[in-house]
C-alpha cells in the first residue's frame, strides 16, 4: 500500500487548490451580494442592474449569471443574507425588555428601514419581492411574541390575537416611517414616541 511519500506532487497539490478555488469563489459571491445590496439601499429593486452590480463586485455579468442565475436569483440571495443579517441583530433584544428592545428595532429601521419600505411599495410588481416581504412580516410577528410576551400572558384566543397586532403595528416600519420620515422627528423622538404608545399596553413592571 502506497504512503503519503508515495504520492505525485499533484496528488498532494490538487486538494490545496479545490480549497483555494472554494474559497475564492466564496469571497467572490460574498463581493457580489454587497454590491447588489448596495445598489438596492440606493434605488428601486426593478432599476437593479446586472452590469452596475458586476461593476462594483470587480466581476464580469456571466460570472454573477453563472453565480446566481440572474436578477431574481441574484435579489432572493441578496435578501436572505440580509434577512439573516438582520435577524441576528434585532434577536439581541430580550423578553420583556422593552426600552432595549426598541433601541435595537430603532437602530434597524435607521439602517435599512428606506429599504423596507421600498420593497413594499414594489412587492406586487416583484414575485421575488413579494415572497421576502411575507417572510419579513412573519418573522416581525414572531419578534413581537418574543419581546412582548408578557403583555400577551394573560390573554387568550380574540383577545391575545388583538393586542398582538396592536404591538406589531406600533413597532411596524410604517409607524416607523411615518413618525421620522413623513413627520420628521428626531431618532430619539421616534423611538419615544413608540415607547409611549406602547406604553398602555404593556403591564405595570413588565
């Protein structure tokens, strides 16, 4: 039986350069995602260009077509990293802890609430888009199981299912948009602004 030593310099070789290729073009895709991600916080998703994202990745179109099977694929993909990207910051926030929790919701929806709502207004012309922002609702409806459970504790069936939408529209990114952008308060005014709203809805030391 043969060793180690017994081997060809390109037998020994050949699993370094898989490695290596893997890895390069793992960093490439990586390249790719952020600037199409860019290019999305700056302009509408149907604008998104396939030679503008190249561009900025340093890559040619067929390498990002070959990658991602083009501008639908290339958008979900970008989504989902930033879905996951998200949902690791916003689960920071701990149950029942409501003043952090809306710190960290605040700082989400300064750094990519434009975006957000973007893609609402574009979901029903993008198939694509529209599969995003349903699971981003979801995972928003979840969010506010988690923090607020104790404001749900004691209430059951109708009951429950209302006071549970009354808390995902005060922290939706509409209320959001609508308090800092359309009315122009200030960060923290905004992130008062939800506090006190939430306020009466939230138990007395909870």
């Amino acid at each position: 039986m043969g060793t180690e030593n017994d081997k060809q310099p390109e037998q020994l070789t050949r699993p370094y350069k898989m490695q290596a290729r893997a890895r390069s073009a793992a960093v490439t895709g990586e390249r790719i995602l952020d600037a199409a991600v860019g290019i999305f916080y700056e302009q509408p998703a149907e604008n998104l260009s396939l030679e503008e994202v190249a561009h900025r990745a340093g890559v040619s179109v067929q390498t990002v077509i070959r990658r991602f099977g083009g501008k639908d694929g290339l958008f979900t993909a970008a989504a989902e990293r930033e879905a996951t990207r998200i949902a690791e910051q916003r689960n920071q926030a701990e149950t029942g802890d409501v003043a952090g929790a809306l710190s960290i919701l605040i700082n989400h929806y300064e750094e990519v609430g434009d975006g957000i709502f973007r893609m609402l207004a574009e979901e029903l012309r993008r198939p694509a888009l529209r599969k995003i922002v349903d699971l981003g609702r979801v995972y928003h409806r979840q969010w506010c199981e988690r923090v607020f459970a104790p404001a749900l504790a004691d209430r059951r069936g109708t009951e429950r299912e209302r006071r549970l939408v009354q808390l995902i529209a005060i922290t939706d990114v509409c209320t959001w948009k609508l308090l800092r952008r359309d009315y122009g308060l200030s960060r923290n005014e905004t992130e008062l602004a939800m506090c006190e709203l939430l306020r009466p809805l939230i138990p007395e030391g909870r």
